[in-house]
C-alpha cells in the first residue's frame, strides 16, 4: 500500500482518536495555516508532512 502525501479524515480520527467533526476542525485549521503560508491547499485533506510537523514536531530529511 502506498502512503499518500494528503491525509484525510478517516485517517485524522483513526491517529488521534478524535470525533470526525473535531478531525474536519484540525484539517481547516491546518490548511488556514498553510494558506497564510502560500501553499495550496486541498478541502477535506491535509498535507501529511505539515500534520507530522504541527502535531509531533516531526520534520522531513533533507
């Protein structure tokens, strides 16, 4: 299976154990972020990378 750059909602509930309503907040909140930020967006899902980043200080390899 492979792993898409843009998590959904499913995939939001299922890692942090959150209600789909709470999940759908997160994914706005985050994609406000990234707008502010000049990047693109797509509704209803969220960049990976920056979920990883905002949620677990995790940060891509160079």
């Amino acid at each position: 299976m492979e792993v898409s750059m843009f998590m959904d909602v499913n995939e939001v509930v299922e890692i942090l154990g959150v209600k789909k309503p709470t999940a759908y907040k997160i994914i706005r909140q985050l994609n406000d972020e990234l707008n502010g930020k000049d990047f693109v967006t797509i509704a209803g899902r969220v960049s990976r990378q920056y979920f990883m980043e905002r949620f677990y200080g995790l940060q891509k390899a160079n």
